[in-house]
C-alpha cells in the first residue's frame, strides 16, 4: 500500500516510516497539514495517517479537507488524545479509525494491523 502520513514530531515521523517500510509499505511523511494536502494534489496515497494536534492546520482539518476533497481515501488519525468526545469527533468527520499514539511503541505492530483491516475492509 502507498500510505502518505503527517506529523508535526520527527521522532513519530521517523517511527511511522520504519514500521510501514519494514512489512512492504510504500510511504511519504510530512510535517504538516498544509504539506500534505500540497502533495495529495500531485499524487493519492490508498491510504492517509494524520496526526490531531499539530501547528498551523490541526488533525481535524487535515481530516475534514482530505474527505472533502476524497471522500473515498481511508483516514486513520494517530493521536495521544484518546477521549471518547475526540474519537467521535473524528468518526464524524470520516475518519476510518482512531489510533491511539502510545500503541506505536515500540515497532507500531498494532497500527500495522489495523491498516491491514482497513485495506481488507476496503477490498470487500
């Protein structure tokens, strides 16, 4: 799969990369939101990772515009803010799933899985 990513940390960018690039993926990082909707101009990913909190364009946007403009691209928001409010929130605004970022460490096994359900899920 071809999975582009967002994230305002290097460390968790860098993190992302080697999880999705050690079982196969195809990825491209950027360090914020206005990057990624930049580049989903030029080519679309199966599948887009976003962070919630970051400067400048935050999660919910980054989400809100990715389905706006692709509402058939999966969404998977990678946060530390697990809240049950926070987790609808992104529901309703389309997002495929919630993650939460404290499960990454320490090789991202559990988001791997998750991606491989959605892909699945995708196929059906």
């Amino acid at each position: 799969m071809k999975i582009f990513f967002v994230d305002d940390a290097p460390f968790t960018r860098m993190l992302i990369k080697r999880s999705l690039e050690s079982s196969g993926h195809e990825t491209w990082g950027a360090g914020n939101g206005y990057e990624l909707l930049e580049h989903l101009k030029q080519e679309l990913p199966d599948l887009v990772l976003t962070d919630l909190l970051m400067e400048g364009l935050g999660g919910l946007e980054v989400l809100a515009q990715v389905k706006a403009l692709y509402p058939r691209l999966p969404v998977i928001v990678v946060t530390a803010d697990v809240q049950e409010t926070t987790q609808a929130k992104c529901k309703a605004l389309g997002a495929a799933a919630v993650f939460p970022k404290g499960s990454l460490y320490p090789k991202g096994q559990g988001l791997l899985t998750l991606i491989e359900s959605i892909n699945e899920g995708q196929k059906a």
